[in-house]
C-alpha cells in the first residue's frame, strides 16, 4: 500500500515580507496597540481602533490624557507596567470608550524599557449601557413622582418593581411569588365579598390576559392595622411575540372619597326619612337666581300629588 505523500511546506518568508506581513496585521488588529520609551513617550502606535485619533507618536502618555478624567489612573498604571506589573482600566473621556491594557515592553534581553498599551474601543457597549441606565433612572424618577401606586411583576407574581405610592397604600412591600394572592386580604367593595386568590386583578392579567379597570375593593394593610378602600386596575405584560410575561398594577387610594360619598348619602337617606316620618319637609332657595328648590316632602305637604308644582 502506497502512503499518501505529505504536503510541501510552503517557503520561509523573508524578513522584508514578514515585516509587510507584520504590517499589515497590526493595522487590521481590531484595537489600538502603542509602545512607549521609559519616559512614557510613544514610539509606536498602529491599529485600526478608534480611526479618528491622529498618530500617537511622538506623544508621551501624560499630553494624550492631559484633558482626560482617566489621566491619573492611566499614568499610575503606567508606572506599575514599568515596575513589572500589567495593569487592565476601563477609561472613558466622554467621548469615547475603551477597556485599556498596560503591561511592560521588555528588550530581547528582558528589560523593562517601556510600556505597552493594548486598546479596545468599548464606546457602543458603554453607550447602549449607559442608555440603559438613563433610561431605568428616569423610569424610576418617573415611578416616585407618580401619586398612585405602581407595581411590576412578572409571570410567577415576583415583584421585580414597586414605587413608594405603592408601598404607602399597603404599608409595606406585599408578598412575592404565588402565595402572595393567597396572602393578601380584600373584599369587594359593593358585594363586601371576599376577594379569591384567582379573582385578584394582577393574578387574572397573568392568567388570562385580563385588563381590568376601575375595580372597587377594600383592602387589608400589610400591617394588618387598618383597612383601605382603592381603585385597581391590572393589564398584562407581553413579549414581542404576544406571550404573557407578567403584570403591571395600579392602586390608587381613595377611601377619604368613597368615605365622604357614602357619608353624604347616608345624611341624604336619614334626612328622607326623618321628613317622611315626622311628616315635615325642607326647601332651598337660591339668593342669586331666586330659585327654590323642594325636597319632596315638602311638595306633597304644600301641592299634594301635583308634581308639576313646587318645582
């Protein structure tokens, strides 16, 4: 059996070709790559980062970050690689961005005789990122500001955000996961019946996709010493393709208003009563427009069952 012959090694480059080669490379490199003396003046800068700084060359390290707030941290890094130590910085003047590698240059003999420094320029990750973070800072101004309680869970009723309105009505932070619908107490306000674990707002939003708007209840505090009457409203998260991933409530407190209305119409109730048992009625006359106004009592005991006087 005939073996397969191996293939021919290629030629040895020239030196002339290895340096083109070499060349080439390092201004392809996706970085920055720069060599500095013992003074921390750059002897060799290439690499095809960061394409609109000018040639370093020529620079020492102290003038190219003389206006930068990274100036200090870069220069005692430098210090340290001259030292023998490698030192990695994210820096970030404003403008851009790079996470910077500073070891040191060594002679064929193993001498320190600068510093090297490797580039790579971060700016759109650092941007994207601190959009990100802007964007979650004003989301959560936004969320303190509001004067109703918002809460934002996700499909297992974990709380992954609440705002201080929120945690005011129910006086402290409720409970998370499933047991959190189990654990809290309300009734409905009209029907005074209690609220199920599955009836809650946020569990039916999760559950079903329910959006529910204006539901009266009355709830028990987290501190279990008062109960408050608010208005709920819950809709359920999606993900781009439609899929439920959690939920967002409402909670607005309104158990002054509610008090105060009902207030008003059990005086309204006693006041018809009292006139209907004590056979007595009221009126009200306007002292502007002159226009009196008559409890119905009071038409019956004047114009009988006439209704189209005392009006």
């Amino acid at each position: 059996m005939s073996e397969t012959p191996l293939p021919t090694p290629a030629a040895p480059l020239t030196p002339d070709a290895q340096d083109r080669l070499l060349q080439l490379f390092t201004e392809q490199i996706p970085a920055r790559a720069c060599a500095t003396d013992r003074d921390l003046r750059v002897v060799w800068d290439n690499g095809s980062a960061f394409p609109r700084s000018p040639t370093a060359v020529g620079k020492t390290v102290s003038e190219l970050f003389a206006t930068s707030p990274d100036r200090e941290r870069v220069l005692e890094a430098c210090g340290r690689a001259l030292k023998g130590d490698g030192t990695t910085l994210e820096i970030n003047d404003g403008t851009s961005a790079a996470h910077l590698r500073l070891v040191p240059f060594r002679d064929s003999d193993g001498k320190i005789v600068g510093v090297v420094g490797i580039a790579f320029d971060t700016t759109s990750l650092v941007r994207s990122k601190e959009d990100v973070e802007s964007g979650q800072l004003l989301m959560r101004q936004v969320l303190d500001t509001l004067p109703v309680g918002v809460v934002v869970m996700n499909r297992s009723g974990d709380i992954l955000l609440d705002n201080p309105a929120f945690r005011e009505i129910w006086r402290g932070s409720i409970a998370s996961g499933q047991e959190r619908w189990a654990r809290s107490i309300g009734v409905w306000h009209d029907s005074r019946k209690p609220i199920a674990p599955e009836e809650w707002a946020s569990r039916r939003a999760i559950a079903k996709g329910d959006v529910s708007r204006d539901e009266l209840i009355d709830i028990q505090t987290q501190d279990g010493e008062r109960y408050k009457t608010i208005e709920n409203y819950a809709a359920p998260i999606r993900d781009p393709k439609g899929r439920i991933t959690g939920a967002v409530v409402v909670n607005q407190d309104v158990t002054e208003r509610v008090r105060a209305v009902e207030a008003l119409r059990n005086t309204e109730r006693l006041l018809v009563d009292a006139e209907r048992l004590g056979q007595t009625g009221g009126w009200e006359q306007d002292l502007v427009t002159g226009e009196i106004v008559n409890t119905d009592a009071n038409a019956r005991l004047f114009f009988g069952d006439d209704q189209s006087k005392g009006a």
